[in-house]
C-alpha cells in the first residue's frame, strides 16, 4: 500500500495497450491524474468506484443545455478520438455494458452537424426543456433495469490523457461568450489562469457590467474578474454589458417563457399579477415551484427579468393579502 501511495501517474503511464489495463488500475489513474468530472465537480475515480459492477450504462454528457455554452460539445467534436478513448476506459473500469453519448437537441448558437455516431459511439439526442437531466433518461431507448452513469466529455478526454500521456488534469474546457466577447471560443484553459486573462484571451469589445463564472443559468456573477481563477467545473466565462435601461420592455406575448419553462409555469401570467396586485390569482399559479434556473429570462426577447420576480418571489412563502 505504502508503495502504491508513493508512486506518481508517471509510473503508470503511458499505457501502451488500454486493452491490457484490470479496471482497478484505470481508476487508480483517474484518481493519480486527479480528474474531477466537469458536470457535477466530483472526482471522476470516485464516480467510476461507486459505478463498478453495477450493469451501469455508460452516458457521455455533453448536453450543454445552458444557452452560450459549447464547452462539452466542442471538445467531443473537436478531440472525438480522446473522447471516445476515454469512453471506453471508463466503460472497461465499471464494466459497463453499453455507452451512449448525450447532445442537446435544441443547439442553436452552433453551425455544426451532430453525427448519428462518434467514433463508433451511439449518439442519443435530447430535446424539451432545460435542464437536460431531469429528462435525458425518459429520451433514452428503454433498458430493463439499467442504471445510469454519467460522466462529462471533459472527463473523459483528461482519462484518456491520464493513461495514454501520463498526464494529471492542469486544464478545464472553458466557453468564453457573451455580447462584450469578440471572438467567442471553447479554450482549452490552465487551471489557476484568472478570468481576466481568459476574457482579453478572446478580446473584450468593450468593458462587461456582468460577467458569470460557469453555466449561463446555473453559474455565479463575479465582482472581480482578477480573483476569480479556472477550476475543472468551470465550463464558461459569460461577459455581458447588460445595460439595465435596456430591461424591461414591453412584453410581446410571444409565449417563450412558458414553453421554456421546466416547472411548467407561466412567468408571464406571474409577472403580470404581481404587477397588477392580483394576490388571488397569484397564489393559484404555483410560483412556489420556481426552481430559479433562469430559462425564462434568458430566453423572453423583450429583456424582461423574470427569474429575478419569480423565483424572489418563491422565496418569501405565502402571498399576503
Ligand atoms: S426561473 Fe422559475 S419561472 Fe423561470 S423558467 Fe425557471 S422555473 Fe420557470
Ligand atoms: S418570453 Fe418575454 S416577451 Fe415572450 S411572453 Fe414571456 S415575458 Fe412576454
């Protein structure tokens, strides 16, 4: 044991022939190379362990459900031989019986083709409404009894490094967007490089009143693009002007926010009584189940802060009055 602890992934790797690894030693590089899965931030050895021997079936995420960002789907595309390398070391060291890999239906910032199969890699469609996990395993070909292991496309690149490069993870797959970007791009960014580098990486236009670390509806604004540094679960840099005169104009009843919305709530109607102090109505619209995912604002054409109404007023409990 002790001589296990003390060895690096140099010892391990490069790997000549994936094929001759026992399952044990993939995850012990995983865990050696120090991969943390991009989707949920967990180390990527953790998940493999937990997931051994469980007839899983292996998903490649790379939804990228949140608007602006590509920064799973581009590298799958981009790196598709890494990725799929790393698919089937993953799938060897749980034993998985089948792998597939997950896009989002609805790309619409993308001028890309979505291949039926990547390297061999069946590729599965996911459509409706943000997010993509509550319903990629309704959209899913029927499995009995399958369970479900899902690993980002990220990852799973950094695992095919780790065994054929011997390398640890020191980069995270960054979607640099917005409307203050010149040259939007996915970066393949160090970690520890600070969010300013990574902007003036893709040239500012101008100077952004917003940006967001991570998802465009699950990420966090940041106040200090300096101090702000690359981590492995940081999957986009969004910098906004977000002019707040320009915010809510009329709304146009184009309807948007109720398709989008994954509570199946109408944020129209619920603005619109909030406006008007219909406290009897509002309290029939079941507003308390705003889970705050911002799809709504982010896709009404008219600017209006939704989200910000709803979900607030979600968090203050029973309508008065
Ligand atoms: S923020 Fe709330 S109201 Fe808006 S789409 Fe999400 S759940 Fe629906
Ligand atoms: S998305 Fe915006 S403009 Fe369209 S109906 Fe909803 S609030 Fe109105």
């Amino acid at each position: 044991m002790e001589e296990k602890s003390r060895r690096s992934i140099k010892d391990y790797a490069p790997a000549a022939d994936a094929g001759a690894l026992e399952a044990d030693e993939i995850i012990r590089l995983a865990r050696m190379a120090r991969i943390v899965d991009e989707r949920d931030g967990l180390p990527l050895f953790r998940k493999l362990k937990a997931a051994q021997d469980k007839d899983a079936v292996l998903l490649v995420d790379a939804m990228d459900d949140e608007p602006y960002i590509s920064s799973q789907l581009g590298p799958l595309l981009h790196l598709r031989e890494e990725c799929a390398s790393g698919a089937a070391l993953a799938r060897r060291a749980v034993g998985a019986k089948d792998v597939l890999v997950l896009v989002y239906k609805n790309i619409t910032d993308l001028e890309i083709k979505i291949p039926k199969t990547i390297e061999g890699l069946e590729v599965q469609r996911i459509g409706g409404v943000y997010p993509a996990d509550n319903r990629s395993e309704s959209s899913l070909p029927r499995r009995k009894n399958a369970s479900y292991l899902y690993v980002g496309a990220c990852a799973l690149i950094h695992l095919h490094r780790a065994v054929f490069q011997g390398t640890v993870q020191t980069t995270a797959f960054v979607t640099v967007a917005g409307d203050c970007v010149d040259k939007p791009a996915n970066l393949e960014v160090s970690l520890g490089l600070s969010a300013t580098r990574v902007l003036e990486a893709c040239g500012l236009i101008v100077q952004p009143n917003r940006v967001i670390a991570g998802g465009s509806m699950t990420g966090v604004s940041i106040a200090d693009t300096d101090k702000v540094t690359v981590t492995p679960v940081t999957r986009a840099l969004l910098a906004f002007r977000e002019d707040q005169r320009d915010r809510r104009s009329a709304c146009i009843g184009c309807g948007r926010c109720t398709e989008v919305c994954p509570m199946g709530l109408d944020p129209r109607f619920i603005c619109a009584c909030l406006d008007m102090n219909r406290r009897g109505e509002l309290r029939k619209t079941d507003y308390q189940y705003c889970i705050g995912c911002m799809s709504c604002s982010y896709s009404c054409p008219a600017k209006l802060d939704l989200a910000a109404r709803v979900f607030g007023l979600s968090h203050k409990g029973e309508v008065e009055g």
